[in-house]
C-alpha cells in the first residue's frame, strides 16, 4: 500500500517487514481476482508488482526468487522437457525454466490475466520469455486444469500467491494430489512455501499437507531483501527423486553463466535448514 | 525513526528496508557519541535497540545474527580461551561465547557506556551475561583499546559497523597491525561486512584490503531477518587457520544443542556463496 509519505509497507502477521520509498504509482486496478499494482519506486529495486498489496516481484531482485524457484528442481532432473508453471503470471519463473536447453514447453496457468498484460507492459525484462514460442499460457484456475492431466510433466513450479485470496486452493491436499498425479516418472514439484521467520504457522501447516501426499518433502531456503522476513523457504516434492540425488553438470555450467544467484555450490547448500526451520517442517 | 503511523522505519541508500509496528518508546536519550533507543513493538521481535536510528538488536531475532558471528570461529579454533570483541555492548555476542567451556575471558569493549547501561536495564536476557565473572567490559575508544592494551586474543570478533575507522572497508594498516599483534598464533579474527545486498561498494573495498593483509580470508552469508537487505555477510580471517578446521565433535554437540541456527552443516554450507557475491569479493 503505498500511503502519504509514499512508502511502500509490507508487515508480516509477525508484526515486521518491509518498506520501499515510491516515486510513483503507475498502475492501479482491480482484476476480477485482486488489486494489482505497480508501483515505481525510488530505490534500486526499480518497479515492483503488488497483488493485494502484497510484494510479488521487483526488477531489481526478482532473480533471487526465480532462480531459485527454478534451477534447483530443474538441474535435479537429467531432462525435463515438459514443465508447467502455476501461477507466476509476471513471467519471472517461465524466463528462468527456458534457460535449460533441454525443455520443449512450458505451460504457464496463470488464473489473472490483468498480472500478465500488465507485467509484460511494465516489467519486460521479466516478462521477456512469455511470447517465446514454446511456452502455451492457459488463462484458468489451476485447481480445475489440472485436474485432468496425468502423467503430463516433469516439473511442476507453484509460484503461487500466499495462502490467502485467490491462492488459497491451491494449498489443499486435493490440489497437492493432483499435482503429484500430473507428474511424469521422476518427476519433480517445487511450491513456494513462504518466509521461514514470518510465517512459521502456514509452514507448518503447509508440510504437513505436503507430507501426506508426496513420499519425498524436503525444505530449501536462500534469501530474498524484499520478501518480509528476508528470506524464503520452498518445498521441494516428489515420489522417488531425493533431492540432490542429480545434478547435471554441463547444463550447471552452461546456466550459472546466466545466473546472478545460481551456481553448483551453492545448490548444494540450499539444503543444509537452520536449526528451527527443520524443526517447522519436520513437525 | 518512528514515524506518524507508529512504525519503526529504516531504509538503506538503496532505497528499501524494512518497517517494524511499534508499541511504545521505553526509553530514549542522546548519549554523548548517539541516539540510543528501546522500542518495544508490537511483533514476534520484541524489544528492539536503536543507535542513531539504526537497528542494532532485537529480543526476537538476535541469535541470527549472533550464532553466525561467533560459533564459526570458535569451533574453528583449537581451544580458544581469550576472546575480544570490539563493539559489543549489547552482549548479544558475548551471551554465544560464553556458551564455549574453553573460555576462560572474555573482552568487551565499547565506547559508550549508555548503550551498555540500557542493555543491561532493558534487555536483561542478552545483556545480563556482562555481568559474568569471564566478562571484562571496558568502556573506551576501540582504536585506543586496540593501541594500547598488552593483552593477547585467541579470537577477535569485530561486530559493529564501524568501530575503528569512518567506516567499512576504510581500516587504517595501523589497525590491521594492532589487530594482528593481539592475536596470538593461530587467531582468528571475524568481522561482519554489512549487507552485500544493500552495500555493494563498501563490500569490494573491503574485501581488496583484507586480501592484502591475511592469508586466509573467507566471506560466509546468513539471512538476518531486520538487517536492510537481510542478507548478512561475515568476513573470517587468519594467517593459518581455515574455517571449520579443527572438528571436534564434542564440543560441536554441546553448542548446538544450545542454538537455534548453527550445526555442523549449516556452518559448512554458509561459506558456500551465490554467483553475485563470488563476483563482488
């Protein structure tokens, strides 16, 4: 919300969070879903994207985020060819999966089509691969999509809203089963699951789901400056892929030359949790 | 500051940081070198100091910060029984150090006696351990400290942001000589870097002059929930030791099990760094 003195705030349920000087509004409206903004700020996170006032990406460090969302999952894969993106209308996760040469199509879900006009308008260098040929975006709820699409992929990416408004649903059982059934053989899910010192309830609650469904839940985390808390966490899920089990050294090579955040070492250390976030996800 | 809607706001050049919802101002007074404040808020963090209208410590978060500073380095260390830590008046660090049987006394020294008193009086649970019988706390200009005294350090901790120059990354090669002439062979010394998010260019000059000046220099990283940029960098140096040698299971177990952060594998694998910072150092 940007108020008077034009600060962006952004607190957690914990009482602290985020703050953001604004030059200026640029976009302001109401979806069918959300309130979506964009605000032009003065600080070199540059412009950022807000759905119900909640901080979804910036120009200047949305990398942390995407690069993360993707590479782990992707390099633990010896080929994904097929992958599909829930949510992540801003287009960040979808540039970050077309870096491995090996993908054929990628499918984005995204429910709110007012996120992808309005970040390939205001923030292209997310946006940049939406118009890529291999990439088939279907404007739908997630829920229902998926629900018919078994076996089809190798990774599925939930670069979703928090557990609150239109995201909601996608933090059940049911939905977290039919992911785990649209999944190819060694196939691979990773779901953002939120700040690891904001919101430590919805984390809880959230592995627990997860561990009814997939045989193979663990945790990762890397920081991220504008994400309340500063650091965020995401599930890394499967049937018989254990994470860390594969990496695939040439793409590894080829992709941290395109990588701010992203190279082999530190892939192999986003698993080692603090001492108390391994106590969340493990309860 | 607290501004109108009674949020604590502080922002970095960079243009963002972070906001914290405020309750009440339990204390404030100019001392004679600065603002020092006590908030108590209306978050998971708790009370919170203030110095100059910079965070400096909160009740809730502190041990992010505080296990990464000293648990490295004094595991690292065969058997570290002196330890100094410059601009630690709060005794957030100290309160870690003392968790090691090995040692046997510990140096605080601070130039501002206020922020030691409030500490005390406000933040018991990270201040009372000053009053240990292992704790010495001279109230005094770091430079002159480090000038001046004959004692010598198994361990140097430097915490705050600029204790012993204008500021990161601007340390004299007088400070670096006394630095080193305090440690005794095998020492080790650990400096916080600031944020390599929000502080780039402090960062690199940093880093180029302690290259120069120890043979062995490593930069590990570990999210600090209410530092701007939240990601916190510490700079280890020493002439002979690496991190995390000197493995000792014992006492690795008996420290973690008295931590919210460290283990073993949460040490090894925070000196392994992102791209970005690979290339900024």
């Amino acid at each position: 919300m940007a108020e008077e003195e034009l600060y962006y705030k952004e607190i957690t349920p914990s009482g602290f969070g985020i703050a953001i000087k604004i030059k200026e509004v640029l976009f302001s409206e109401y979806s069918k879903y959300q309130k979506v903004e964009i605000l032009q700020s003065d600080s070199k996170l540059g412009k950022i994207l807000t759905l119900d006032d909640l901080m979804m990406a910036t120009e200047g460090d949305e990398y942390f985020y995407h690069e993360m969302i993707a590479h782990i999952p992707m390099m633990n894969h010896p080929c994904p060819k097929s992958v599909l993106v829930i949510g992540g209308g801003d287009g960040g996760t979808v540039r970050e999966v077309l870096k491995h040469k090996t993908v054929e199509k990628v499918v984005l879900c995204e429910i709110d089509k007012m996120v992808i006009d309005v970040s390939k308008k205001y923030l292209p260098t997310i946006a940049c691969e939406l118009d890529n040929p291999k990439v088939e975006i279907k404007v739908e709820d997630a829920i229902e999509y998926i629900k018919d699409k078994k076996d089809m992929f190798d990774i599925i990416l939930i670069d979703s809203t928090d557990p609150m408004g239109p995201g909601v649903g996608l933090f059940t059982e049911e939905f977290y089963t039919n992911v785990m059934n649209s999944l190819k053989e060694g196939g691979i899910m990773v779901a953002q699951s939120e700040s690891p010192v904001a919101n430590e309830d919805e984390i809880k609650h959230m592995y627990k789901l997860l561990k009814k469904v997939f045989p193979i839940v663990s945790s990762y985390t890397s920081p991220i400056p504008t994400y309340p808390g500063g650091y965020w966490a995401w599930a890394f899920c499967s049937k018989t892929v254990k994470p860390l089990s594969y990496i695939d050294e040439e793409r590894c090579a080829e992709i941290t030359k395109q990588c701010k955040i992203y190279n082999k070492d530190y892939h192999m250390a986003r698993f080692a949790l603090p001492t108390f976030l391994d106590d969340l996800t493990q309860a | 500051m607290v501004d109108e809607q009674n949020y604590y706001r502080e922002i970095t050049p960079s243009g963002f940081g972070i906001a914290i919802k405020v309750k009440e101002i339990l204390f404030s007074t100019q001392s004679k070198y600065q603002k020092v404040e006590v908030l108590e808020t209306e978050s998971s963090l708790g009370k919170i100091l203030t110095l100059n209208d910079l965070m400096f410590v909160t009740e809730g978060d502190a041990y992010h910060y505080n296990e990464m500073i000293t648990h490295l380095p004094l595991l690292s260390h065969k058997n570290p029984k002196n330890v100094l830590i410059i601009g630690g008046g709060t005794g957030a660090a100290t309160k870690e150090i003392l968790k090691h049987k090995s040692v046997e006394h510990v140096v605080v020294v601070d130039i501002d006696e206020v922020v030691v008193n409030t500490c005390k009086e406000y933040l018991p649970e990270i201040a009372g351990c000053l009053n240990d019988e292992r704790v010495t706390v001279e109230i005094t200009d770091a430079f002159d400290y480090i000038k001046q005294t004959n004692k010598k350090f198994d361990v140097i901790l430097i915490t705050s942001p600029d204790p012993l120059g204008p500021g990161v990354g601007e340390y004299t090669s007088e400070v670096y000589q006394n630095l080193k002439r305090l440690l005794n062979p095998d020492g080790i010394i650990v400096m916080q870097s600031e944020s390599p998010v929000a502080n780039e260019q402090k960062s690199k000059t940093l880093y180029a002059s302690l290259l120069k000046n120890f043979e062995i220099v490593k930069t590990y990283t570990s999210p600090v929930p209410t530092y701007p940029g939240s990601c916190w960098a510490w700079v280890f140096c020493s002439d002979s030791v690496n991190p995390l040698d000197n493995y000792d299971e014992q006492r690795y177990e008996e420290i973690i099990k008295n931590c919210k952060l460290f283990t073993k594998k949460y040490a090894e694998q925070r000196l392994e760094q992102e791209t970005l910072l690979d290339d900024l150092i």
